[in-house]
C-alpha cells in the first residue's frame, strides 16, 4: 500500500521515542485496530501507535460488556493487527479476569498474549490498586500501559459510565493512581474520562507518555476507538468526547447497496470480470 498519509513514520516506532515526542511537545495519535486489513489502512495514514482494546468485545463481537472477551479472541485479534502494523507500535489490552487474582496470573497471562500476538506493549486498567501487577510485568521484562480515570472493566463498581476526577478528593485519587503506576513501571499511561484540566496538570508532571480519551486537548497523545473516529456504523450514536473524521460507515452501506443493486439486475458480473 502506498504510504500516503500524513508524517507517515519513516523507522520503527518505538517506547524511546514517545519519551521524545513528550520531551519535545510533539503530539501523536493512537487508534484502537482489530484486523490485519484495517491496520494497513491506517498504517498507511501514520498513525503511530495502535490500540487493540477489549472494545473489541462491543464493536467486533457484539459483547454488551468488555468483561466477555477472551485472552483467545484478543490474542487472535492482535495478531492480525500485527502484521498490518508496518512501523507503528502495538498494545493489546489485557482481558478482564486474566490479571486481577495474582501477580503470577498477570506475568502468565501477558506473556502469552504477547508471545501469540507479537504484540509490543500490554495494557490493564486500574491505578494504585494494580500498582503491584505493574511492577510484576515489569520485573519480567514486559512493556505496560496503565489505564485510570474511568476504567470500562470497572464500569458496574462505578456504577455506570461517569467522568472520573470531579471532585477534590477523587482528584487527588487520580493524581495518586498515575504516580504509582509511574512508580511501579508502567511506560505510558491512558486517561479516560478525566476533567481537561486536571488531565493538563497531571499529564504536564507525569514523566511518562499520557494518552487521553475524553481527557481533553493537552495529553501527550489522543486515541479513539477507530468505528467512532470513522462513524461505522453511520447511525451509532457517539460519546460526547468523540469527533467522527469520516463518513465510512455510509459509504460502505452505499457501496453494499450499488453492489446489491448490480447483482439484483444482472449487471455485475459482466464480461469484463468472466474468464
């Protein structure tokens, strides 16, 4: 595929250098990806880094929860995603129920994914509390991403889909969520829901990459599920924090309708495409 996108990366991306890019002020993108074809698209595009998220649970196998997908299904998922990647970095989502017990489940689980994926980087949600899961992945020789603000495994213990951080006291849970991480660790850190200004102040003292997503305008990187950024499907309704920058989802019902139609009235195939 023709690299045609915009500061498409010329080596391969690596930790070191989003250590750079926070250094220097210089923003990049995250999407999340789920396939091996997809991946290549936005490859092409320059996206630097690449999301498979447990989203996939909602937007690949139609899960109401991201609590039911498999270390199986991400495995198999980030492998795709993999090979489509071209010079871009990868982190795969640890699933719900694989990390939680044990500090030996977390290691045996992560390297697993990593070991089928090829994956680059393992990412779990939760601050202070996995903080000690953190510094386990991290003494076997793994790259993490934390995950805190609103965290969607956790989305029946906080009781529903809220901005995190709103309050003094649960300010201060969040500014002591990302210095444990920082000090169990983690290489980059994924803020969800979190007020703009407290992102901006955290992220600003943070010594670590900061990936916002509904997190405001001034963390280090932004990263969107990709459906939302591309509104597939096209009558989805969108978090308020989401700016859908095309209109797939349409032009692929009007590119399944005109097929549709072409078959309905025997014009496709034609010669041209006989042997």
């Amino acid at each position: 595929m023709a690299e045609a996108g915009y500061l498409v990366p010329q080596k391969k991306v690596r930790l070191s250098d989003l250590r750079t890019y926070k250094a220097e002020g210089t923003r990049w993108a995250m999407l999340t990806s789920y396939d091996y074809s997809t991946t290549r698209a936005f490859a092409a595009a320059g996206i630097e880094c690449f999301l498979v998220g447990d989203s996939a649970a909602n937007v690949i196998f139609g899960y109401d929860s991201t609590t039911q997908i498999s270390l199986d299904e991400m495995a198999f998922l980030a492998a795709g995603v993999v090979r489509g990647a071209g010079k871009a970095l990868v982190v795969v989502d640890l699933p719900f129920g694989t990390y939680e017990a044990s500090d030996e489940q977390a290691v045996r689980s992560a390297t697993e994914l990593i070991r089928r994926s090829g994956a680059h980087v393992v990412k779990l949600e939760g601050g202070e509390r996995m903080a000690p899961r953190i510094a386990a992945l991290s003494r076997a020789g793994l790259a993490v991403c934390a995950h805190v603000g609103f965290t969607p495994q956790s989305v029946d213990a906080l009781s529903g889909f809220k901005v995190q951080g709103t309050s003094e006291d649960a300010a201060a849970r969040l500014r002591r969520d990302v210095e444990a991480v920082v000090d169990a660790g983690a290489a980059m850190v994924v803020f969800e829901m979190v007020p703009a200004e407290l992102a901006a102040e955290i992220s600003a003292a943070c010594p670590i990459p900061t990936i916002g997503i509904g997190a405001g305008p001034h963390t280090d990187a932004q990263v969107l599920v990709w459906q939302d950024m591309a509104a597939v499907p096209a009558d989805s309704r969108r978090p308020r924090f989401v700016q859908s920058f095309g209109e797939a989802g349409q032009l692929l019902s009007e590119a399944a309708a005109a097929y549709k139609k072409a078959v309905r009235e025997g014009s496709f195939p034609a010669a041209e495409h006989c042997f």
